[in-house]
C-alpha cells in the first residue's frame, strides 16, 4: 500500500510538472507571435497657456489660421453611392 501511494505521487507530480509546462509553453508562444504596431507621430503639443480662453465666440484664430496638415493628409478622393432602389439603400462602391 505504500509503495501505491509513492507512486501516486511520483505519478502526480509529473503530471503537474507536464501541465504547467505546457500552459507556460502556451503561454509565451502566444505573446511571441503578437505584432506590435507603432505608429509615430510628429508629436505636435501645445501647451495650455497659449490656448486662448473661451470668450463666447463660435470660431476663434489659432496659429494663425494656418493649418498644419499636407496636402497628402486631405482625401479628396469622391465616393459613389448606388441610387436608391425602392427606398432600399444598395451597396456603395468606389468608382475608382
């Protein structure tokens, strides 16, 4: 009976070892296939001091009024848009 028990436990702690093995494999397989996506910036902050406060007026001037996008950032590519059909919207498409 004892030697039963010793090998229940041998038994048993191999398993365990198995098991925790296999989770932790598991585990770090699945963060080493993640991909990370890293998308830089030109970092543009501004500080808030020269935010203007508010003073009642719909629009206000900052910097001038000078946008600071490129020419590439504006989309001005048109979308199209199949007609109606029996007041039933349709599938829209790009043209292009």
């Amino acid at each position: 009976m004892n030697k039963n028990k010793k090998k229940l436990k041998r038994i048993a702690i191999i398993l365990l070892y198995i098991i925790i093995t296999a989770v932790s494999v598991n585990f770090n397989i699945g963060k080493g296939n993640q991909t990370s996506n890293i998308i830089e910036n030109d970092k543009i902050s501004y500080a808030i001091s020269n935010i203007p406060k508010y003073s009642g007026e719909i629009f206000i001037e900052i910097n001038n009024n000078v946008p600071q996008f490129t020419a590439q950032d504006i989309s001005i590519q048109k979308d199209y848009y199949s007609d109606l059909e029996n007041g039933r919207v349709r599938k829209g498409n790009d043209k292009n």
